[in-house]
C-alpha cells in the first residue's frame, strides 16, 4: 500500500468534519424509490440493459486492524484506518475483510450506472458519487466510530456548496433508483489541494463516511425559476419495458430519469412533479434494449411550460458507442 498524498486545506472548513464522526440520520433513512408500476408493466429488458451497461464493482482485500490506502478506478482515493469496522452486533472486527468500492463522477456513469442525483424528487448538483461496502465471511459489516474511513473524490473545479449526502441500495442498480438524503451535519465537505500533483486531480472533496453504502458530494439545485412537469414520448417498440429516458440539465452536473409515471397509449414518460427548472437547456437521452440490440436517441431542448418531447425513433447502436455518445454530454 502507498502512502497517500499530502494536501493543502486551501478553504477554511472544520476540520472536524474529517477526523471526527459524521453521523447520520438513522431513524429516516431512504429506502430506494420504487419502480413505476402499471398494469402488464415488465421490467426485463430494461433491467438487462442497465445491468449490461453498469460499470464494475472493485473488490479489495484488506486487514482490518491495518492502515490501507488505494485508489478507484475513476480516481477516488479510500483511507481505511485500523479498526474500522464493526459487526453488524457492534463486536470489534480482526482478519480479512472484502472491501468493494465504485466510483461514479461523471454524467456518463450516473447514466450507465443508473445513479441519479435526485433527492425526494428534487434535482441535485453532484460532485460524485462513491459506493463503499465491507463484508467478512459474506456478512456485511458497519462502521466504528472509534475509527475512521476518508474519501477524496477528485474535484477539477469544485465547489463549496457540497455537502454530504447518502442512499441505501447495492452496488448494481439495475433495479433501484437511489434516494439522496443529506447527512445531519450541516457543515460543508471540505476542499482540498494536492500541491505534490501525484494524486492526478488538482483538487478533492474530502469527507469521513461513516456509511457502508452509497455516499454523494451534492447540492440542491435551487436556483430561483418557475419549475414545471416534462414529458417524454417515444415511438416504435419502445416503451417503460425496454428503454430508459434521462434529462441531462446542460452545464450543470445535474440529471433526472423520468420515471415518476408513464402512460402507454402516448409511450410517455414523466418527470417528477413541478421539479424541472423552466428556461434551462437540457439533453434529453433515451437508451433501450430489446434483448439482443441496443437503441440510442438523443435531443437538445430548452424547457418550456409543461412541455412535451417527441423523441425521433431510436437508432440501432452498439453498447460501446452509447458509452461514447454519453461522455459527450455537454
């Protein structure tokens, strides 16, 4: 293991947002948002698609009662301190531990992975998003307080408006829309500079978890505007059961998946309620597979008062080239 990298604290933030715990608000914790349903409603192609599409999971090996340090595959750096786990009982944690991690910074990734920046229906800035797990012998562990796990998602022009939020749901979320919840601390996530320049970012959020799931670098999107509902309307053969359809809020790292509802007579689907920010220009993407091939459409729109999209039919792609038309995305 390689030792990490020393930083400058450039923005003047608690400190003790880092060294001491953080703890969340256990007693409302999210569930993952539901699949819509509606009658015939079949989810296996759909399903398929965002499995075959979802980025791998990293599994490491650790100590539990050493230091360990290592670096995702996105560029996400994991401190894991000695001790750091406890059964799910409360009893102190020695030997092997399966440490699995995925980091998802990009929008492409949010796409591929299906890990939407919404809280409760409201739209998020992201500044990445970490999935962290501890197991031994197959049984998942928990965090110790007395101890401590530290990210650092790498930043290129970061904010100070992030703060910590967290979602229950598994590493692959082909069947699970994650539902961001802030952590009860109300300080910021701290921003910090690698002056030595072998991190590979020129700046990093940093943060403790003290969660063994999904944790996020995000803010709400609140700027002032009037925010409406926005409709989707595909053609052909695709419908809920084999396409999946995004908005992409251009410029901002800021997605939704319209979800919310779908109508089949129209193969509409729809927003959250009032939730999407009018006079903003969006990328609406919709990707869908039938089994065998993959389809993939895109359009830019500016949003208007209730408005409704009517997607040109899909194109017959390949997976590698949805990945490519995704990291595109403005």
């Amino acid at each position: 293991m390689k030792a990490p990298a020393k930083y400058f604290y450039f923005f003047l933030i608690a400190v003790t947002l880092i060294l001491s715990s953080c703890k969340k608000d256990t007693t409302q914790a999210p569930e993952p948002e539901p699949m819509p349903s509606q009658p015939g409603f079949s989810t296996n192609n759909v399903q398929s698609l965002l499995n075959n599409l979802a980025t791998p999971v990293e599994t490491y090996t650790v100590n539990a009662t050493s230091y360990h340090y290592f670096t995702a595959a996105n560029g996400t750096a994991i401190y894991i301190y000695p001790n750091a786990f406890l059964t799910q009982a409360g009893a102190p944690v020695s030997g092997a531990v399966t440490i699995q991690v995925k980091d998802v910074l990009s929008k492409k990734d949010m796409i591929l992975n299906n890990a939407i920046p919404v809280s409760n229906g409201q739209l998020l800035v992201s500044g990445g998003e970490v999935y962290f797990n501890a197991t031994q012998g197959g049984q998942k562990l928990k965090m110790n307080p007395a101890s401590a796990v530290h990210i650092n998602v790498p930043a290129t022009s970061p904010s100070t408006q992030m703060k910590e939020f967290y979602a229950t749901g598994p590493a692959n979320l082909s069947n699970t829309n994650l539902n961001w919840a802030t952590a009860t601390t109300t300080a910021n996530i701290a921003v910090i500079q690698d002056t030595t320049g072998a991190g590979g970012a020129p700046f990093y959020y940093s943060f403790q978890s003290d969660s063994v799931s999904w944790s996020n670098c995000d803010y709400f999107y609140n700027i002032p505007g009037v925010k409406t509902t926005c409709n989707v309307n595909l053609t052909g053969s695709f419908d809920n059961s084999n396409s999946a359809v995004f908005l992409s809020m251009n410029g901002v790292a800021t997605l939704v998946r319209l979800n919310s509802s779908y109508t089949a007579a129209s193969q509409q689907f729809q927003s959250y309620l009032n939730s999407i920010p009018e006079g903003v220009a969006y990328t609406v993407v919709a990707i869908s597979f039938d089994g065998t091939n993959y389809f993939y459409g895109s359009q830019v729109v500016t949003m208007t008062t209730d408005m409704v999209i009517n997607l040109p039919a899909l194109t017959q792609t390949t997976k590698s080239q949805i990945e490519s038309n995704l990291s595109t995305l403005p």
